[in-house]
C-alpha cells in the first residue's frame, strides 16, 4: 500500500503575482500552457533570528519545486537570463543591484565596498568608525584625521585674511 506519493516535479515559471506579506508568489509555467500555480513560499537565505527579505518581481524567470500534483511546492529562486542578464561577470564582487540605480557591492578580493545610491545613505543609532579613513561619527558630530567638524577651531589671521588649517 502506497501512502505517499514522493516524486517531484521541476519546472520554471514567470512570476504573475507577488503577496508581500506572506513572502509568496504565484507563477504561470510555460511548459504547461500557462498553468498558474497557488500561492507558492518563496524561499529565502533567512527567516528565524537572523532574516532576510527580499522577492522577486512579477515577469521574472524563477525556479519552481512542485509535488506529483502540481498542488503544492516551493519556488527555490530566480535566475539570469536574456531579459534579466547578471549585474556583473566577476566572480569576486558580491552585487546587489536594485531597479532605481542603486547598488551595494564587496570585492572580495580587496575588501573594498562600494555603495552607489539615488537616495541618501542614513546611520540610526551608532556610532561610524571608519579606521583607515580615520572618520568617526558620534552624537552628530564628524571627525576627520581627528579634527572634529563641531568643535575645531581656527586661528585667527585677521580681517580678509584665509582662516588658518583647523588646530
């Protein structure tokens, strides 16, 4: 007697539909005339203590898991194509490329990291130590080679005259 019916299916789909709050996505699947899926979890790097979010967008190409039935599954990920090509061909850089132009990115071999944005880089709550760039923020106050921008003073040279270099 057979109670469980194990064998999986997998398929590539196009996201029709994206619902946010439950991080899920329905897809319609080409290989079967369009079939749209249910609601299937998308799966994600984390979700316990340490969490992740991020979903793809409707018309992206994505990997789908589904049971013998088609019912139930799991969409496992996207993955580059023609229409959506990778944001790089270097195998050292970790790249998050959003659609409004920003982009976050770590050489891996120089340790640098990069952040191109549109909109603003904002710091809540703690202090920024940059070590080797010697510019620590702390309480609003930015200190540069160890000169602070609030608190610096200048010698005076008199009417007219250049300010001197911070003291």
């Amino acid at each position: 007697m057979l109670t469980h019916d194990f064998t999986a299916t997998f398929q590539q789909g196009i996201v029709s539909a994206v619902d946010s709050q439950a991080h899920k996505v329905r897809c319609q699947i080409p290989a079967l005339e369009n079939l749209e899926t249910a609601w299937l979890p998308f799966l994600t790097q984390n979700s316990g203590g340490n969490q992740f979010y991020c979903l793809p967008d409707a018309g992206e190409l994505v990997a789908i898991l589904l049971d013998a039935r088609g019912e139930d599954g799991c969409v496992l990920g996207t993955f580059y194509n023609e229409q959506d090509p990778p944001p790089t061909s270097n195998g050292n850089l970790w790249v998050k490329k959003f659609n409004n132009g920003t982009i976050i990115q770590h050489d891996r071999h120089s340790g640098d990291l990069t952040i191109h944005t549109t909109g603003k880089v904002i710091v809540n709550n703690c202090d920024v130590i940059v070590n080797n760039g010697n510019v620590n923020v702390n309480s609003g106050d930015v200190v540069a080679d160890g000169i602070s921008l609030k608190h610096h003073k200048h010698q005076e040279q008199g009417d007219g005259n250049p300010t001197s270099a911070p003291l």
